[in-house]
C-alpha cells in the first residue's frame, strides 16, 4: 500500500508515514492504526489547552507530564518535528524556564495543525 510522502516544513520533518507502516506490521488491516490516529485527533484539543493552562498557572510538573504524554502518541505516529518540540517543552519545564516554555508552547501551537492535517489525509486517504 501506498503512504504519503515524508511531509517536511522548512527541512524538518512534520511527519514520517514510515512509523505508521511499522504500525501497521501488529495491525495489517489498519483498524487500531486509525482508531488511535482519530483518537489523537480528538483529543490533541484538549491536550494542547491543558498544557497551555499548565503553562499558564506554572504548574510545571503538569507540563512535564502532559507533553511528555503528548511525545509518545507523536512519536508512535510519526511525528518528528513536534516529538522534538515536546522534547524541549518537557526539558523546559523540568527547568521551570516559564519563558523557554511559552517559547516551545508556541512552537507547539503551530506544529500540531501541521501533523494532524497530515493525519487526515492518511485518513482519508483509506489506508
């Protein structure tokens, strides 16, 4: 089966389909690979407001665990440029940096419209 092509945003990689064809070697049929990409979908929403009023409030051990949980759904995905962005956000508010983190909540903010737009047309591609 087809993939997209590796999507990239000034020579970073946004995603890599080839993580999902890994997925799909446990589920050949793609049921569990598009249950969890609706899944992430659904709840990326929420995950980026409670990151953000985490951020907000200083809560830095909420923002450590929220976007270390976000890095391993993205990793899992394919999604390398917002797995680094989570990274350094997770590595910023370990160092309580409120400044670094609004800087990587920023980042964040605009890598994932990028991945989940990625996401769909993996969906609606049928795969």
């Amino acid at each position: 089966m087809m993939f997209p092509q590796r999507a990239t945003q000034a020579g970073a990689v946004v995603h890599d389909p080839i993580a999902i064809e890994r997925l799909q070697e446990i589920d050949p049929e793609g049921t569990l690979v598009r249950k969890w990409i609706r899944g992430f979908l659904r709840q990326a929403p929420g995950r980026l407001h409670g990151i953000r009023s985490a951020t907000d409030a200083g809560v830095f051990s909420a923002v450590v665990a929220a976007a270390h949980s976000l890095k391993n759904v993205v990793g899992w995905l394919g999604g390398e440029r917002l797995w680094a962005v989570c990274q350094d956000l997770e590595e910023a508010a370990r160092s309580e940096s409120e400044d670094d983190c609004r800087s990587h909540l920023c980042a964040l903010q605009e890598q994932l419209p990028l991945l989940a737009a990625c996401l769909v047309v993996y969906l609606d591609a049928g795969t």
